[in-house]
C-alpha cells in the first residue's frame, strides 16, 4: 500500500505525526491546516469537531484522521504520556494481530493452506485470507452474469502489457472503474452450484493444512448479492470460521440483517464508515457481529474507541482494519489498548521486511510472534521517520518528500454548517 505520511509541527519544537490512508488524495489533509494554524494542539476533540465536517467515509476520511491521530501525538509528547492514558488506560498490554494472506496467485486451498501454516509457525495466532469470486471466473460453469460481464471482469484481472500506450492504460482504467463500481445487488452475478462447490473445497482444503483450533476469518467475497452470498455462508458454516467480511456494501443495512439471519457464521463489516453514529444502523438492526473500522476513515483514534464502546453495549466485539504505514499502526495500538471489547487488529505487510524500519523508537521486529507490546513513550511512542527508508520504498511512487505546504496557509471558507 503506498500511504502519505504527515507531520504537524508546533511552535514548541514538538512534532506529531500522522498518515492519509492508502489510496486517499493528500489533498484531503492539506485542505485542513488553515484551520488548525494558531490552535492549540492538545485540544483534540475540539480541533476534532471543527475539522471532521471535511471528512467521508472510505478514503475521504483520511486527512481528517490523519490530522487526529497527530494531534493526539502531540498531546501525548506535550504532557509526556502515552495515547492509551489519555483514553483512560489499557485493558491489555499486548495487541493481538491478525494476519491478511492474499491468493497472490494460490488458487487451490491447499497452496493457500501451506501459507497460512507458515503465518502460524511465526506466531500468529489469528488469520484472514480471500474467498470470492476470483478464483472462478476462469473456471467454465461456476459464474453467470449478464452477457460481456465477465469478459470485462477478466479483461481487467489480466491487467495490460508493459509496453501499453497511455491512451491504452486510461481506456484500461476507465473500463475498469466501470466494471468494478456497479454495487453488489446490481451486477446480477450469480454463483452456480458448481462454484459453491468449488468454493468450499477452497475452505475445505485450507482447514484440512490449518486445522480447526486457529481463527479463520475470510473476505473480498467480490459483488455478488446477498442471496448468493447467503449461500455461500451457508456452505461454509462448518469450517468454524471467525467471520464473513464485507458481503455487501455496508450501507445496505437491511441486507445485513438478512445475510445475519441466515447464517451462524459472525458478519462484519466496517472499514469503510466515518464517525460513530453511522456504525448505529447496523448496531441497532443486528446486521453485525462484529465491526471491523480502521482508524484512518473512522474518525481517528477517540472516534474509533468511542465506535468500540458502543458496540460494546450491543454485544458486538471489534476488530481493526490496518494496511497502512506503523504510524496508523500505532495509533490503531494506541486506540484499541484502551477499548474492552477488542478481538485483533489486522497485519497485512508481514511480506515486507522495511515497514517497521519506516520509524524509530519502536521495538524491531515491530510485531513479534504475531504481538505488538504496547509502547510506554509518550504519543504514540514513535521518536522519528526514517527518510531514507521512505525516499527508498515511497516517494518514488508518491512525489515529494516533506515538500512546503505554504500554499495551504491562507486556505479559507465559510465553513459554519448552520445559520
């Protein structure tokens, strides 16, 4: 994932340090520093407010998230305490991490099975890997859709040849946004008989490597409606997974409670909802059993505790979504140290041996034997960013490295929301 990192300087010599979710504009966050130049950083939930109307949910939450978890850095440094005290301690000193194993080309459950096994001999201890319908759409008689579907579905699994033109890659990405943006009630792709079989055997044959003992949770189902998915859970109920994630578009509410109803196997959903009152539809139909926010769209780290308190009284766990940089990855520690009713938080760069070298100050190996101990330093317990590392591995892929952001000074709107 390639994520803008972000530093908030003071007039104190402190620094706070944030990041814009992967995918998300940098745009997003630089909009917000004409509202907190002259403002006193440690007053968080205030600047909060005044900033979190320039958020969204999924990507468009990022720079107000990113502008949050900093201000809590800055606090914790100011008054020389950790994140978690100011959230009112820990319920854990430790965080469990789940791992996210992709099919990077594994297309039989037992290839995925070994996989998941190397995880568990690292010390993880809680898994996640991918179930959908990219693994079937090249095999004859699992998938019906309307006519030239598929074909475009394929088109753009294949991605192009190195030496496209342009002109190429925009048609490419155009059609692809196309194909890839239609809602999942409204591609009308629909799993046959033999697909589901396919698909179990999938599970099947990963639980068959794994065992039964080891949570087992799976995603990126790809757009299909809740009736097949429906299906698909119902097949997979005996493998005792740990949950179903992101079925249908989380805005669906009632299409939760249906897919919920007819299944045993948890549903979560979550990674892309900004601010608490809009995980309540879920919470109050019984669409979830567990919610599943990440910290860079969900409001930051006191909106994604205050997310886990109310599931709490629900009788919703949470889990955390995080493929992001270890600064999101400690504010996520940070947040979710101090929430009751916490399961795991999500790892997804355990393939990439830098990432933890991206700071200074933290423990290396950041996540040791599938754990990460909760850091005692102040904010959110990083001393630095490695520029060398970063010039390395991200700015190639995002230009500029600690530019001036002087344009965004001036930046002004009348941004009251009520006469």
């Amino acid at each position: 994932m390639h994520c803008s990192l972000m530093k908030i300087y003071t007039n104190q010599g402190l620094v706070g340090y944030g990041e814009v979710r992967d995918g998300a504009s940098k745009t997003y966050a630089l909009m917000l520093k004409s509202r907190l130049i002259g403002e006193n950083p440690c007053q968080v939930d205030k600047l909060f407010r005044r900033i979190k109307q320039f958020g969204g949910h999924a990507r468009q939450g990022g720079g107000v998230c990113g502008v949050e978890i900093a201000l809590w850095d800055l606090a914790g440094k100011a008054f020389g305490v950790p994140v978690y005290q100011m959230l009112g301690g820990q319920f854990r000193d430790r965080i469990r991490m789940y791992c996210d194993t992709d099919n990077h080309g594994r297309t039989d459950g037992i290839a995925m099975g070994e996989a998941l096994k190397a995880r568990m001999e690292l010390g993880y201890t809680f898994l996640k890997m991918d179930l959908g319908i990219s693994l079937i759409i090249d095999v004859p008689g699992t998938l019906s859709a309307p006519l030239g579907f598929l074909d475009e579905m394929r088109a753009h699994s294949r991605g192009l040849s190195p030496d496209a033109s342009p002109e190429d890659h925009r048609w490419h990405r155009n059609r692809s946004y196309d194909v890839f943006n239609i809602a999942h009630p409204f591609t009308h792709i629909h799993v046959t008989e033999k697909g589901l079989d396919v698909l179990e055997q999938y599970v099947a044959d990963v639980r068959s490597v794994i065992g039964y003992e080891v949570p087992l949770a799976i995603d990126h189902f790809g757009h299909i409606g809740v009736d097949d998915c429906i299906k698909l859970a119902r097949r997979l109920e005996k493998y005792n997974l740990a949950w179903l994630e992101d079925m249908v578009p989380w805005q669906m509410t009632e299409h939760y409670v249906k897919l919920s109803r007819a299944s045993t196997t948890p549903i979560c959903t979550g990674e892309d909802i900004y601010l608490k009152e809009n995980f309540r539809p879920l919470l109050e139909a019984g669409g979830v059993s567990v919610i599943h926010p990440d910290i860079l769209t969900s409001g930051g780290i006191l909106e994604n505790k205050k997310i886990g308190d109310m599931a709490e009284e629900y009788g919703v766990s949470m889990a955390v979504h995080m493929a992001e940089s270890p600064i999101a990855c400690m504010a996520a520690v940070h947040s979710v140290a101090a929430t009751n009713n916490f399961i795991a938080l999500e790892y997804h760069s355990v393939d990439v041996p830098w990432w933890d070298e991206l700071v200074s100050g933290l423990p290396r190996p950041l996540v040791d034997h599938g754990y990460i101990t909760v850091p005692s330093g102040p904010g959110l317990g990083i001393e630095g960013l490695n520029d060398e590392v970063i010039a390395q591995h991200l700015a190639p892929h995002i230009p500029g490295l600690w530019e001036s952001t002087e344009h965004w000074d001036g930046d002004w709107s009348h941004d009251r929301l009520w006469s």
